[in-house]
C-alpha cells in the first residue's frame, strides 16, 4: 500500500529529475515552442518540493492536491494548467483514505490523464504530453511501475516523427515532424520518477 510519504517522496524525486533534465527539456522546447517549458516546469516543481516541506498532508490524494495547485499558481504558459489538473484530478480521485494500492492509484492517474485530455483537446497521437502519459497508464492497469515507466520513454520518442496537433508546436505545421515532443518528455520524467520511488521503497 503507498502511503502520503510515497507520494511526498514521489513528487521530490519528480523535481530533481526535472531539474536535472530542464535544459534539455528547454532545448526540446526552443525548436517546436516557447523554449520555457524546462524552466517553467524547474520552478514549478521547485514550489511544490518547497510547499510539501512545509506542509504535511496525511494522505495520498492531499499531497497530489496541494502539487497540483502548486503547478497552477506558480507555472505560466500551458504547462501549470495541464500538470497541476493532472496532480489535483489525480488526488481527488485518490480521496481522503490514508493508504491506497497501485490498482488505486492506476485509476486515479486515469482520472487525471482524462482530465489533461479534456482540458488540452487532445488525444494520443497529437504529439502532446497525452502520448506520454496513455500509454503509461495502460501499463500501470497491470499494476508493474517499470513497464509504466517504459511505455512513458516510449511513447515520448515515438513523438519525433508526429506532426504537432494540439498547443503551440501546432502552428508550425510539418515543421513540428522530426522533433521530440517537450511535453511527453517531461510526463515521462514524472513517471520516471514514479517507477524509482516505487523502487526505492521496495529496497
């Protein structure tokens, strides 16, 4: 069962390896978008590491609100909206039980991969942070971090020959072919991070 600690330790492991990866990310993002998305995203989880030191919700679902509305407030562009409805529609999926299972917690994330889903108008395949995350939350059905976690990377690399449908790589039409989406890229950090707290907790 994973408690609200698993989720706390989640979200930190999430904000180091976006802050490890920011400049690539950034770089993804200065060829098919604004070129902020590494920063925005480094701030952003920076405040919700900071928030969760200072503030100790008791369960699951509590920890992925408060992120949630973290990313919101503290992140501009596309990118606070998406993750922080994908964290809070996570944790009000969760509810208020102290501990949950990962079948729990997959349908939770469904909820809230639903949620980007409707919010962004996008579907698989539209080569958005959508081609990440599905295909993630359909290896987590069968309750294995590790094939999540695979299926996440995958699913970001099989962006690069996609053209651009939805958000601001949209624009350029063809010319978003042969770039890796920036937005998948860091979903698949975020289930990364999942995958290694899941690990760690294990060991």
């Amino acid at each position: 069962m994973l408690d609200a600690d698993f989720f706390r330790r989640w979200m930190f492991a999430t904000t180091v390896a976006v802050d490890h990866e920011a400049a690539r990310l950034t770089e993804l993002d200065s060829a098919i978008g604004d070129a902020d998305h590494g920063s925005n995203l480094q701030r952003g989880f920076a405040a919700v590491s900071q928030i969760l030191e200072q503030e100790s919700p008791d369960t699951p679902g509590g920890v992925l609100t408060l992120a949630g509305r973290q990313l919101i407030s503290k992140v501009g562009g596309a990118s606070g909206p998406l993750y922080g409805t994908l964290l809070r529609r996570t944790g009000k999926a969760l509810g208020d039980a102290a501990e949950v299972s990962e079948a729990d917690l997959a349908a939770a994330l469904r909820a809230g991969v639903d949620a980007v889903a409707a919010l962004g108008g996008a579907a698989p395949g539209d080569k958005t942070m959508l081609d990440a995350l599905v295909p993630a939350v359909d290896a987590l059905d069968g309750g294995d971090l590790a094939a999540a976690r695979t299926a996440a990377e995958h699913g970001a690399e099989a962006t690069t020959p996609l053209q651009a449908r939805r958000g601001r790589a949209s624009y350029l039409g063809p010319r978003s072919i042969g770039h890796q989406d920036p937005g998948a890229t860091s979903a698949a950090l975020l289930i990364g991070a999942l995958a290694e707290t899941a690990e760690g907790s294990a060991a």
